[in-house]
C-alpha cells in the first residue's frame, strides 16, 4: 500500500509542476499585457529632432525666455510669439531673430556665437510644437526608432 501510495504522491507532485509551470506562463503573458495596457507612448511622445530642440532650448534658451517657453521678465513668451499673429509667425522670421539677435535688447547673435543653424532649426521645431499645443509642458518622450 506504501508503493502505491507514494506513487500517487509522485503523480501528483509531477501533474503539479506541470500546471505550476502552465500558470506561469500564462501569468506572464497576461502581466505583459496589462503591461501595455497601462504604459503606453506618452501623448507628446516627439521625433529626435524635436526632442533635440528641447534639450538645446533649456541650454541656450531657458535662462531669457523662461522653462517650458513660457517666457521671463527678462525675454518673451515664445509660444505667443510664434503664433500666426505673433511677431516672429514664420520659420524664416525665428531662424533670423536666433541667428542675428536682438543686441538692443540684450539677445546674442547666436550665429557669431558659433551656433550651428542645424541646431536652431532643431529649437525651432520644439518652440512650434509649443506653440502649436502639440506638445504639453516638461520633458517630452522620444519615439522609439524602427
């Protein structure tokens, strides 16, 4: 009876492990899932040459015209400045003002400063999207490549 017993025992350890190892599994497909679920590309999620505007923004920029583009005592709001009827409406009017400054009133002449103009349209794309509610305030989330 002892034989017999154990032997249902280990039949029974045996069937265990392997629904054990089916249940795992199958809880781990559905962890990934939700996973997912819950975590999925944030709203403004930007190209790299957005993301990269907004880091050469919050170092060449922000100190004058404010994090987030919200603008200073010092320097204006850009995100009213690039407005269809804000003063510098056109890409062309923003790369000039960065590029040339604004000597009389304190802006640099980014240019001469040896600021690339690849760079500048880089923060020109961050300050649009900004300006064209596209993007909310902060740190914006880079798309994955590929």
């Amino acid at each position: 009876m002892r034989t017999s017993l154990s032997a249902t025992l280990r039949r029974l350890a045996a069937g265990g492990g392997i629904l054990l190892a089916a249940v795992t599994v199958g809880s781990r497909l559905e962890a990934q899932e939700i996973r997912d679920q819950y975590h999925q590309a944030p709203r403004d999620t930007v190209s790299q040459a957005v993301y990269d505007g907004w880091k050469q923004f919050n170092l060449n920029c922000a100190r004058c015209h404010g994090e987030d583009v919200l603008g200073t005592t010092i320097a204006p709001h850009l995100i009213v400045s690039l407005k269809p009827q804000g003063p510098i409406n056109t890409k062309e009017a923003f790369l000039q003002v960065v590029c040339a400054g604004r000597p009389a009133k304190g802006m640099p002449a980014w240019c001469s400063l040896g600021m690339d103009p690849a760079i500048i349209e880089k923060i020109y794309a961050y300050v649009k999207a900004r300006s064209d509610g596209k993007m909310s305030p902060g740190r914006p989330a880079r798309k994955v490549q590929g």
